[in-house]
C-alpha cells in the first residue's frame, strides 16, 4: 500500500492511523529560482526527501499532499511568483492539521523546502505547545547539512538557487534543471548593496530584503558549481538526518 494519503482509500487511511501514527507534511513555495530551475524547486525538494524520511521509517509515517504555495513576499519582483501571507500559511496548515487530528492522528512533522516559511512554522510551533494532545515538529532541509555545504565549494555569498539548491534538484529532478540556463548571481559580499550587506548577518538585529536587493536574477550563488553526486550527499544526509528524529518522536 502506498504510505500516500493522496494515494489512499478512505478505509486504507482509517487503517493507517494505528499502523502509521506520523503524519509528515511537505510544504514549500511557487517562487523563482534564477533562469535555470522551476518555480517548484522547493516542494520538489521538501517532497522527495519527505518521501525518503518516510521509508526510512519502515511504515510508521504517512505522507500528506504537500502544500505548494509558502510565504514568499520577498521574490514577488519576479514573474510567477506567488505568496501566501504568514498568517494564511499559518491557517491552511493549521486547518489541515486539524482534519487529520480529527481522524486519529496526533504527530505531524512539517518538513520545509522553503526558508521563507520557517518563521511561521516557528510561531505555529509555539501554539501547539498549548494542546499537548497533538505533537507538532518541523524541520528546514538545507541548513539540517550545513557541515556538508561548507566542505563543497561554494561562493562567499551562496544560497537561495546557488550551488546547494541546484545540486538537491540534479539530484531529485534533474529534469526540472535547464543547466544551460545556469547563471551565478551575487557571489561575495561586497557586491551586495549595504541593505543586502546587512540582511546577510548571521547574528545581530535583523533585516529583510526582496531577492531582487541582492541581485537581478534573485540568485545567491553560483549554481554552475552543483552537482548531482553533491545533490545525493546533501538529500540523502538530511533524510538520515530528519528520519532520526522521526524515529525518536515516534518513541518518546
């Protein structure tokens, strides 16, 4: 049987509640990604590692349809973009999450492709500590193998579309790359402007930026630089990764 809600029958979903007790929800965005990738590149990338956490864990975690829209204000200046506010977000996973709780299902792990949404899925977190019938977790993917994207060779400035993202879909969806149509965008600090500058501090009081401060094509990187074999490194170490926690959650 396959361990997709999408794929099931109502009765064979019944049944999973007691065989599957985990309810993993892919989430990402419909946004840009340079010239080279897809506007889905994060739910490609949150779908297909939710889909390795979910056979890692022999049976115990069903995969919900993954919500393809995030929030995504900041790359609005590009064409096809599209974004959900924060607090909408927050209310379809809530509502979502709410029909399956419903069904017997009491754990969800959100796994994100889309570091847009973090701060949302932070806050919801927070809520669900005030309803200790129900166990909500969720996970970015990219910075979970952050030890590994600093061993690869990467440009000072990287990210968003650059030499991690782009290796994660020749790896999960080669297809969806158009390498020819690969270009760098911004790759050190001091070509960003000084808003840009100090949007990138690790630390210290924080700004926001649209993609288009840092650079035209909204790319942070090189992504000429990705490679499959880079791209099953990264995917297959953040599934490991992610389904050891599952695994835990699941024993707690």
């Amino acid at each position: 049987m396959s361990n997709k809600l999408a794929e099931m029958t109502t009765d064979q979903a019944r049944d999973a509640v007691r065989l599957a007790p985990l309810v993993i929800i892919p989430v990402g965005a419909q946004e840009q990604h340079g010239g080279g990738m897809a506007m889905s590149t994060d739910t490609v990338r949150a779908t297909g590692v939710a889909d390795l956490v979910a056979g890692r864990l022999d049976g115990r975690a069903v995969i919900a349809p993954p919500v393809n829209y995030g929030v995504s204000p900041h790359h609005l200046a590009f064409a096809g973009t599209m974004t959900l506010s924060p607090a909408t977000f927050q209310s379809v996973l809530r509502e979502l999450i709410a029909s399956l709780h419903r069904h017997g299902w009491n754990q969800f792990l959100v796994i994100t492709g889309h570091g847009g949404n973090n701060p949302a899925l932070s806050v919801l977190a927070q809520e669900y500590v005030l309803q200790p019938d129900l166990t909500f977790a969720w996970t970015p993917i990219t910075p979970l193998v952050s030890d590994l994207i600093a061993a690869m060779e990467v440009s000072q400035v990287h990210g968003h579309a650059g030499e991690a993202e782009t290796a994660q879909m020749l790896y999960l969806a080669p297809e969806l790359v158009q390498a020819d149509l690969l270009e760098p965008g911004a790759t050190q600090l001091d070509e960003l402007t000084p808003k840009a500058r100090l949007s990138r501090q690790a630390q210290g009081p924080r700004l926001s930026v649209g993609f288009d401060t840092y650079h035209k094509r909204g790319v942070l990187g090189d992504p000429r630089r990705a490679t499959a074999e880079d791209g099953r490194l990264l995917v297959e170490t953040a599934a490991d990764r992610i389904a050891a926690f599952a695994d835990e959650l699941l024993t707690a």
